[in-house]
C-alpha cells in the first residue's frame, strides 16, 4: 500500500509539473513532450484500472483536470469527458471499468514509437 501511495504521489508530481509547463508556454493541444508525458501517465493510470479492473478514485477527477493535454482534438476531449463521466458512475462494474477504460484508451494519441505500449488502447 505504501509503495502504490509513493508511485501515484509520483505520478501527480509528474503530472502536476507537466501541466505547469504547458500551461506556461500556452502550448494546450499541442503535441509537446509534456503533452506525451502527461497522454503516458494518464494512460498508465487507465492501464492499471484496465488490467485490475479496479478504478481509484482519483482517476476521474485527474482526467477532468487533464483533458486539454490529453487530445489535439475536440472531439475526443468531448468524448473524453463523456466516458470519464461513465467511468466514475460505473466504478463498482468490473466489465464496464474494462470496457470504459478501453474506449478511453483509444481516445488518447501516442507518437508511433509508443505504440503497443498499453493493451488497453487496441
């Protein structure tokens, strides 16, 4: 439990700065590494809920605040938001915590290098 706390308190850290840059350089939407960095670790995230099928709390909220970083298109940030709405609803539903996270997974664009990365995306 305590590893898994120091691993998510990393993670936000990362996300939490990643976000600080962007923000900075007005760059939102734009494919930059802090846009890849935070599209990794978000996916991560929806990886690990994919695999376990168990959703933490925080994920939805995370996505919330992320969105912008998470897609250049509008209408996968559309999208986005929709399943993540569907997410926090169905947190208790292992099927659909897997199908959702799937869905959402897809939704978020990787340079080809980091293709079949996350299983979840396919």
């Amino acid at each position: 439990m305590e590893l898994q706390l120091c691993i998510h308190t990393t993670n936000t850290a990362l996300v939490a700065l990643a976000v600080g840059i962007s923000g900075c350089s007005g760059n939102i939407g734009t494919p930059t590494g802090e846009n890849i960095q935070v599209r990794l670790d978000v996916l991560s995230d929806l990886q690990e809920a994919w695999d376990e099928q168990v959703l933490r709390p925080d994920i939805p909220e995370q996505i919330k605040e992320l969105v912008d970083f998470l897609s250049d298109s509008d209408a996968d940030k559309e999208k986005l938001l929709s399943l993540n709405d569907e997410l926090a609803q169905s947190k208790k539903d292992k099927e659909e915590i897997k199908r959702i996270t799937g869905e959402m997974a897809k939704l978020i664009q990787l340079p080809e290098k980091y293709k079949d990365t996350f299983p979840a995306q396919k």
